[in-house]
C-alpha cells in the first residue's frame, strides 16, 4: 500500500494552516485532511508543527509540502524551518497556473491563491450547473463567484472581525480591544462599551456578508449554493440561512484537489 503523503498548507495572514492528505486521493467528493495542524508564526512557536514530524521520519520522496500563501515573511518563515528540519522534502509553491478551474479575470495571478483554492473546493461540491457563493471569515472576509460553469469570476473583500475591532480601538483615544471570537451571537443592544463594539463588530460582518450575497446573486443567473468557511464561519453560516452550509477545510481540501489535478496531468506527461 502507497503510504506517501503530502501537506497542504495555506498560509494567511494570521495563521498556517498544514492539513496531511494521502498521496492518492481517496474516493469521497471532497478530499478532508487525515490531520491538521494549525500555527501562529507571529509568535515563533513551532512546536505543534515540530510535535507531528517527530512521528513522520524523514524520507525522501514519501512527504511532500504544497503551499498556497498570500503572507510572504510567514511563507519564508516555513520554508526555513523546513530546510532546517527536513532537508530532503520537496516544497512546491502553488501559483494561479496550478489551478485546475478556469479563472475569468484579466490577471489570475494577482487573485489570492486561498481564493482560487476554496473556489476549486467548493466547485467539487457545488450541485450541476448551479453557480456558487464562497464566503472565508478571516483576517479578511471574502465573498467569491463560482459560475455555473465552474469559472472564478472574482467577488468582494472586506475586513474581518479581527481587523475591525482594532481599528476601532487604534484609531481612537477611549475604545478599548475587544475578543473578536464568538460562540454565540452576541446581543444587538450593547449595555457596555465593549458591548456594543462586539454588537457593532459581529452584527456589521453578518450585514456585510448577506448584503454582498444579495447583490452578487442579482448578477448570477441561478440561485447559488453558499459555503463558508474559516473561523467563526460555523455561526456565520447558521445565520445566514438557506442553503448557506459550513465547510471546515475548504482550503485545505481545495488546495489537496490541486495537488491532485496537478499530479495526474503530470504524470499523463510522462513526468515521475
């Protein structure tokens, strides 16, 4: 049995993401990570990650890394502890090319690659000939267009949770920070300060992310499928109804379902 792996990684601005997929893909729609391992670099702690390759010997040609960053210092961060660490593993930077979607837009290139993966994802779930939405609650938002005939046709960015709530307490003199991680809704009516920060926060993301799904929708010739991912977007998609449905590792699947277009193209090649 073929017991060669490889980690996809997403990188964003905040945290990497490393999720272990089997060399071959299995046969379920949507390939899901065997293992996941998530890691702040801002901190320098690279323990969690250190932990798992502890349990996977260094071998050359049985693990390989492929990654899709939009966070360059975290990109070189990783790739030097990997050098450092395991020498012999191949690491692939995953570009637009690699993509195995179309891409209806004038630079591909320029279009985060975690937007492009989640949108490979999502089209590997998406009902035929049905268009789709895809919404990623992280250190940005993003709202994305899936067409009907499985295209990516761009979409909306906007400031995550995270980012809204510092700029409110950078940007003036007596609003403090506030945790931007939620279980639950928090109330629309706000009986402190830090209240209706969270209520102006929280409530103002929901807002955004269903104003966006309405207009894109408006420009879509079929009612969408809605998948969300990252984090919060658990309670985000609980309230954003219909058809909206939570995807953990939609960029990690999405990026796993390049690697797989990728390699099959290759070897069909004739590469090795």
């Amino acid at each position: 049995m073929d017991r060669r792996f490889f980690f996809a990684v997403d990188i964003g601005n905040t945290r990497i993401k490393c999720g272990r997929f089997p060399w071959q893909p299995t046969s379920a729609r949507l390939p899901v990570p065997e293992q996941v391992v998530s890691i702040l670099p801002a901190t320098g702690n690279w323990e969690a990650l250190e932990e798992v390759l502890k349990s996977l010997p260094e071998q050359s040609g049985t693990l390989t890394w492929w990654i899709a960053s939009v966070n360059r210092p975290a990109t070189t961060d990783l790739v030097e502890f990997l050098r450092l660490r395991r020498a012999s593993e191949k690491v692939f930077l995953l570009t637009s090319q690699e993509i195995p979607i179309p891409v209806s837009l004038p630079h591909p290139d320029r279009v985060g690659i975690d937007r492009l993966a989640a949108a490979v994802a999502a089209d590997t779930l998406r009902h035929p000939k049905h268009p789709a939405i895809v919404v990623d609650v992280g250190t940005a938002i993003t709202v994305d267009v899936l067409s009907s005939h499985g295209s990516f046709e761009g979409g909306a960015i906007a400031c995550g949770p995270a980012i809204a709530a510092r700029a409110l307490y950078e940007f003036t003199d007596l609003l403090p920070q506030i945790e931007t991680v939620w279980t639950s809704p928090p109330p629309p009516i706000g009986h402190n300060t830090q209240e209706a920060m969270a209520a102006g926060v929280f409530w103002g993301m929901v807002g955004t992310v269903r104003e966006l799904i309405f207009r894109q929708t408006e420009h879509i010739s079929e009612e969408p499928d809605i998948f969300v991912t990252g984090g919060g977007g658990a309670l985000l998609a609980s309230l954003l109804g219909g058809s909206a449905r939570f995807v953990e590792h939609l960029t990690l699947s999405g990026i796993a379902l390049t690697v797989y277009s990728y390699l099959a193209h290759h070897l069909q090649r004739g590469g090795s």
